[in-house]
C-alpha cells in the first residue's frame, strides 16, 4: 500500500506529463528550447520574491516568467538583435538579478538542490490542484490556438495571409510554457523542466507521422516515464526528478532503433522462406 505523498507524487507527476507533451513538440517545432530555459532561470527570481514578501511559490514565479516571456517579445519588435542574444541576455541578467536577491536578503533560506532539481515526494494537494488545474487551463487553451499556431510554426506569413492571428497565438503560447514552468518547479527543478519539455517530443517524433499523434505519443512517454522513474527511484534511492529524466532519455535511445525496417526485414525473410 502506497504512502498518502506516494500516491500524490504519481498524480502530480501523470498530470505534468499530459501538459508537458503537446506544449514539448510546438518547442521542438518552433526551435524554443532555449527559450526554455530562459523561462526556467527566471524561476529563481520568482522563487525569491515568493520567500521575501510570504507569496505563493507558484503564483511568484508564473508571474515573472510571464514578465520575462513578454519581455522577449518585446525586445524581438524593438531591437535588431537575433533570438538566441535575446534569450541569452534575459536568461542571464534574471538569473543575476535572482542570485544578488538571495544574497541581499539573507534572512531567506532556500532549498536550491530542491529547487534545481524537484522534490515531487514533497508535493501538497495545494500543488496537485494545480498542477491539474492549471495543466486543464493549459490543454484547452492550446487546442483553442493549435491551427493558428501550427500554421503560424509552418510559414508565419501564410498564416497571416490566411488571416490568423499568429502574433497573439505566439504570445499566448509563451505564457503557456510560463504557466508549465511554474506548476512544474516543485516536481522536476530549474534545470530539469526543459528536459521533460523536450526529450518525450523528441522521442516522440521518432514515432510518429503526423503533428497530432507526436503530441499524444510525447504525453505517453512522459506519463510511462513519469511512473517507471518514480518507481525507479523508491527502489534505488536515487534523486526522483533525474531519474524521470534519465528514464525519458532511455526511451528516446529506445526510439532511434529502426523499428519500422526491422518489421519490413522480418516480413521479407518469412516470404522468402
């Protein structure tokens, strides 16, 4: 019989799966990655604003990853400068500012292995509610803006010869991975988010053929690495949100092998004999 934390750790970490999935293939689509981890970074400062003025952990950092992912925004329409020195000056400077803030404020004391790498057994209900709240919100509001924003991903200036409206897709989009960022940090850390983020699609798009069934297989594969990593982890004792993660990278090794090749060589040799 499961533990009450158990039993909240796999519904926490089932329901981060479904919402990481679809959101983890617009990111290899679009070449987002780093804009990722941008977000992720910017969790720090919101991590310390939570502590200092007593606030929810979540709400803080949704907040400012919000900030940051609208600052992107609008310094890709002010400035000429190309997406990646963009998210690596945003990336960096909120990074700083989010470390000068400990220091400054040293009465706050903060787990930072916990917050760099998760604490999923250490999840509440307050923090499931979210995640599947939250996550809900997330879901619907991507299939609202799936066709603008595929066709958007596909040729930007198609989209808007069609009259979509791409740029609001866009910005609805990077507070979705803001909102992902921020329901998440408790259960996989800073540096493990974009992971969960990106190998599940990663694997998932050696598997399949259209845009639809990537998003559904990369849920998949997160929930199966989800499970088998917790269960992993009780067994071995290892830290649980890089065992999730290495769990996932097993299953996008396990992706690579020619499947598809191999079934059409088996068929082809019965025929033969």
């Amino acid at each position: 019989m499961f533990d009450d934390f158990i039993i909240r750790a796999f519904v926490a970490g089932i329901g981060l799966a479904l919402i990481t999935g679809p959101l983890g293939c617009f990111i290899i689509w679009r070449r987002l990655s780093y804009f990722g981890d941008t977000i992720a970074h910017s969790a720090l400062l919101g991590v310390v604003i939570a502590y200092a003025m007593n606030f929810n952990l979540i709400i803080a950092v949704f907040a400012v990853s919000c900030f940051i992912a609208l600052s992107l925004l609008f310094l890709q329409k002010r400035t000429n400068l190309p997406d990646d020195a963009l998210l690596g000056l945003l990336a960096h400077s909120v990074l700083a500012i989010g470390l000068v803030l400990l220091g400054i404020l040293s009465f706050i004391r903060i787990d930072l292995m916990g917050l760099l790498f998760g604490d999923i057994l250490s999840v509440n209900i307050t923090d499931v509610l979210f995640v599947w709240v939250g996550g809900s919100i997330v879901l619907i509001v991507l299939i609202l803006i799936w066709r603008p924003l595929f066709a958007a991903t596909v040729n930007l200036e198609l989209a808007k010869a069609e009259g979509l409206n791409a740029d609001l897709a866009n910005a609805i989009f990077t507070i979705l991975i803001a909102s992902v960022i921020a329901i998440s940090i408790k259960i996989v850390g800073i540096l493990l988010i974009t992971g969960l983020l990106i190998i599940p699609a990663a694997a998932s798009r050696n598997l399949s053929s259209t845009p639809i069934q990537m998003a559904i297989i990369s849920s998949v594969i997160g929930l199966v690495s989800v499970v088998l990593g917790l269960q992993t982890s009780m067994i071995w004792n290892s830290p649980t949100g890089p065992t999730i993660l290495a769990i996932t990278l097993g299953v996008f090794i396990l992706s690579l092998i020619p499947l598809k090749k191999l079934l059409i060589s088996k068929k082809k040799i019965e025929l033969s004999n």
